[in-house]
C-alpha cells in the first residue's frame, strides 16, 4: 500500500511518473505483505512446532490472499490521480485488507504454545485492536489527501469549461482606434468674449483712446472788475462800492 502518500498542497504528477510509482508500489508491498511473511511463518513453524494459533493451519494461504489484495488496491490507489473517487475507493479498501491482514498474521492476538506436559496460552487481543485503530487512521489522511486534491481538480475543470467557451464563442471585433486631432477643437473653446492685450515686440499697435466725455453744463454768472481796486460787482451797478470808482462799459465778464 502507498504508506507515503504525496502532501496534499503537492501539484499532481505526469502519468509517466504516476506508471511508476505504481510499479514500485506493487514491487514493495509484495514484498512486505507476502514474501516476507511467508519466509518468517516458514521459520517459526519450523523452529516451533508447538506453537498454534486460530489461522496456524491455513495461515500461508490467507498471507498470500489478503497480501495480494492489498498490493492489487495499493496498485490502483496510486495510479489514479489523487482527488478521484477511485483513488479514494482504493485506498480505503486497501486499508481494510491490511487491517484483515495484521489480524490473521498475529492470529487475533492468542497463541498457545505446548511444551511437553506444560501449556501456556497468550491473549494480546487488546494489544491486537490498538493495533488495528491506530492503523486505521490512516482512512483519515486518505481522505484528507482526497478532499485536498478534489478542490483543485475543480478548479482546473472550470478553466478548462471556460476555455472551451472562450474558443467556442465568435470573435468580437476590435473597435477602430479613434484618431486624435493634431490641435484643439473648436468645440472645446470658450464662448465667452475675451480681449487680447497688444504686444508691442510684434508691432501690434494699441487702439486710440476713447474720446474725452463732455463735461456736464456750468452756469457762470457775469460780473464787473473795478479797474482800480479789482473787486468784483454786479453788472447792474455803475460804480465801486470799494474805492467809488465809475465802471467802464466794456468790464463786464
């Protein structure tokens, strides 16, 4: 069986390494599960004569079935792809043949073994099914290794449907490239009125000035200068109120 399962987080491998990893595997779980066995059962029924347990008459044939069950589901375990319902359904029942094996090789935990007019009797049967559930757990990390995987099978089918539907789908045309205009719109100007400022290194010349306003009307009242003293005095009077002196007709402004 694949007692070295690959991690979880390890990418699958090519098929080419998949053929031989399952070559291995078949290779060494032979080896642990019925050569090997078979040539210990050999020397302690030669060695002991005497000692017996429930599987002791036909123990060589149940190595060999439930061995050889157990490398045919390891072999299968490890060429499937890990995540697969197949990779999980043989490893799982693999672990149950090794289980189903421990159990005929230790003959369930009881031996008795006769030594003249002397007879022992061994019960390890407890020690037997500790054995059995700690081997059991590996069922965990086979479905561990199984839920791992499964989330990343899925997510390469998806990519592979959605590649699929990408090259399945019309190729859309490619809008014409917009060409850009080599100076500013009109359509971007402002509206507004504006006044441009001459510039006397071009000889632009400035626009005369606005011609002056005409001042509003003033009143300016007449009056006579006394050519004497210079007061000033209505246009009604005849002489100077200051010095006396008679006005002349043309004083008048």
């Amino acid at each position: 069986m694949d007692w070295h399962s690959p991690d979880p987080g390890v990418v699958p491998v090519t098929p080419r390494s998949r053929l031989s990893d399952a070559t291995w595997t078949a290779f060494t779980d032979t080896l642990r599960f019925i050569v090997v066995p078979l040539v210990l059962i050999d020397l302690v029924t030669k060695s002991y004569p005497e000692l017996t347990t429930a599987f002791m008459p036909d123990i060589k044939l149940y190595i060999i079935f439930f061995g050889g069950m157990i490398t045919a589901a390891s072999t299968l375990e490890v060429s499937n792809e890990p995540g697969t319902w197949k990779r999980l359904l043989f490893g799982l029942t693999a672990l149950g043949f090794v289980c189903m094996w421990l159990f005929i090789a230790l003959g369930g935990g009881i031996a008795e073994f006769t030594y003249g007019p002397y007879f022992v009797r061994f019960d390890m049967s407890k020690i037997v099914y500790i054995m059995l559930f700690g081997v059991s757990l590996k069922g965990l990390l086979v479905y561990s290794t199984f839920s791992t995987h499964k989330h990343y099978l899925d997510d390469q089918e998806h990519r592979r449907k959605e590649e699929r539907a990408a090259e399945r789908a019309p190729a859309r045309p490619r809008p014409l490239p917009r060409s850009k205009p080599s100076g500013p719109a009109f359509s971007t100007m402002s509206k507004m009125a504006f006044e441009v400022s001459h510039d006397d290194s071009v000889g632009y010349a400035p626009p005369p000035p606005p011609p002056p306003e005409p001042k509003p009307f003033q009143r300016v009242l007449a009056f006579k200068e006394c050519p004497i003293c210079g007061a000033k005095a209505s246009p009604k009077e005849m002489t100077c109120k200051h010095c006396g002196a008679w006005f002349p007709k043309d004083t008048i402004r």
